[in-house]
C-alpha cells in the first residue's frame, strides 16, 4: 500500500473529521481512508440525467414509449 501525506488542512477540518471519526467508532486516519475510497470511486454517470433515470425505472412495468420533450415548456395554467 502507498501513503499519502496531506499538509495545510484547516484545524477546523481536522477537528470535525475528529469528532465524525469518534461518532462512528474508528480512528481519524479509518475514517479519511475511507472518506477518500468513496471519493476515487468511478461514479460518473454513463449518460445524461434522463438516460439515468429511465435506468432506474427499466423493468417496472412500463411498456411504451414516452416522446422526449423538445423546444420550451410551458408552465401549467389553473384558470377557468
């Protein structure tokens, strides 16, 4: 395993990690090996916001199509 030395991190930082590292019963050092670990994850989205959406939602049931929304968008009116 590599180290990694981070110099010039507000005291303020290292107090909440601190406290944060107490809260979940591990060391400050477990809690920033971890914090970073999530952070290197690779979860970038593979599309755009509907693509990720409709990902979400493939399989439930819904078996048409829904037309994709094109030029502006009119705000709904309640009159009578």
């Amino acid at each position: 395993m590599a180290e990694l030395f981070i110099e010039w991190i507000e005291d303020d930082v290292v107090e909440r990690l601190g406290r944060r590292a107490s809260k979940h019963g591990c060391s400050l050092e477990e809690l920033v090996r971890d914090i970073l670990r999530d952070a290197a994850k690779d979860t970038r989205p593979s599309g755009g916001l509907g693509s990720e959406i409709a990902a979400l939602f493939r399989g439930r049931g819904l078996d048409f199509e829904i037309p994709e929304v094109r030029g502006p968008i009119r705000p709904a009116t309640f009159d009578e």
